[in-house]
C-alpha cells in the first residue's frame, strides 16, 4: 500500500478545494464541492459559471474574452493543461469527462483577406457545445461551432468540427463517426453513414 502517497495526494486536494472556495466570489459562479488545482490562468472570470462538484486539475487556461461566457455544468472533471476560449458561447454539460491537453473554443481566426496579416482580420465566433456526460479524450480538439450531443465519445487527439448526434463515437482528424451506442444491443456498435453538419442543428 501507498499510504504516503495516498495522503499527499489527499492533502493537495484540500489545498485546490480551499482555493476554489476563496477565488468563488471572482466568478460569475464556482459552486460547491468541486476544486481548482494550481497553476491556473484565468481570464473574464465574471462570465464563467462552473457547478456543483466541478474537478479541475492543475494547468487549467480559460479565457472569456469580450462578452463571451462559459458554462460548465455539475460534477464535470476537467484534466491538466485544459485550454478553453469563449468569445460567444461555450458550454459543457453535466457529468462530462474532459482527459489531459484538451482544447475547446468557439472562435476562429479569419483569413478571408489574404493582403491582411491574420491578427487584423476579424474572428469568426460560432456557439459551441458539449452535451451532458461526453468523454473528451487525451488532445482532443474542439472546434468552433461543434455541436456534440450528450454521450459522446471523442478519441484522443481528435480534431471535432461539426454537429454529431448522441452516444456518438468520434475518431481522427478530421472527426468522423466511427460507432453509436445501441440502447436495444446495450452496446457500441460500427455506424454506417452518419450525416455530420458544420452548421448549428
């Protein structure tokens, strides 16, 4: 038995639970029971709205820029080096596993203009969304304006751009739909051809 480390890792733990509980008032909500582990880079704080028992381990860089906001609903985990951008509309729903390295944002850069350096050219802000108890795998990223319904599973390293429906699984970059939950079979099961659009549903 690891007792030693067991207690190490116990006492940490207590330590992200009491800072979460002193940076709560800085945010527009940080509910109970959930933990924010060092070191964290936290931008627009005023526009996040975490839930009840949300887990964020150490590395966490959130940025709501402009009016952006981001919701995160009750008893979400969210791995190390999490980077999410908002500068319309993000939200993850309750119950999602989020892994280690993963990046979410609603925002692109425009190049429309090639006679414009890229920083001069307008962002293009679409919704994005991640429907309750989705498992976000190792690396994986998430595209302005994704829509994922509740459920889903996305590979590691994973690059998701598009509206998929739920208890879908997703792999490769780009993400394609590679299996379905079957509620009658009670397992995953390969999908045929699963129409995908880039557009809100």
């Amino acid at each position: 038995m690891h007792t030693g480390g067991t207690l190490v890792g116990t006492l940490y733990k207590l330590a992200w639970v009491l800072r979460a509980f002193l940076v709560a008032p800085f945010f527009g909500r940080f509910g109970r029971g959930g933990y924010l582990g060092p070191p964290a880079f936290i931008s627009g704080s005023r526009r996040m709205y975490f839930g009840r028992a949300v887990r964020i381990f150490p590395g966490l860089r959130a940025e709501c820029i402009g009016t952006g906001s981001l919701t995160v609903g009750d008893d979400v985990s969210i791995g190390q080096g999490f980077h999410v951008i908002a500068s319309g509309s993000v939200e993850i729903g309750e119950g999602a596993l989020i892994s280690a390295n993963v990046f979410v944002t609603d925002t692109d850069h425009g190049f429309d203009n090639p006679d414009l350096p890229i920083l001069r050219q307008p962002n293009v802000i679409r919704p994005t969304f991640i429907g309750r108890r989705c498992f976000l795998g190792v690396g994986a990223r998430i595209q302005a304006g994704t829509q994922l319904g509740d459920g889903c599973v996305v590979g590691a390293n994973a690059v998701v751009k598009g509206a998929f429906p739920p208890y879908s699984m997703l792999a490769g970059a780009p993400a394609r739909v590679v299996k379905h939950y079957d509620f009658e079979q009670s397992a995953w099961v390969r999908s045929g051809s699963v129409a995908i659009s880039e557009n809100r549903p």
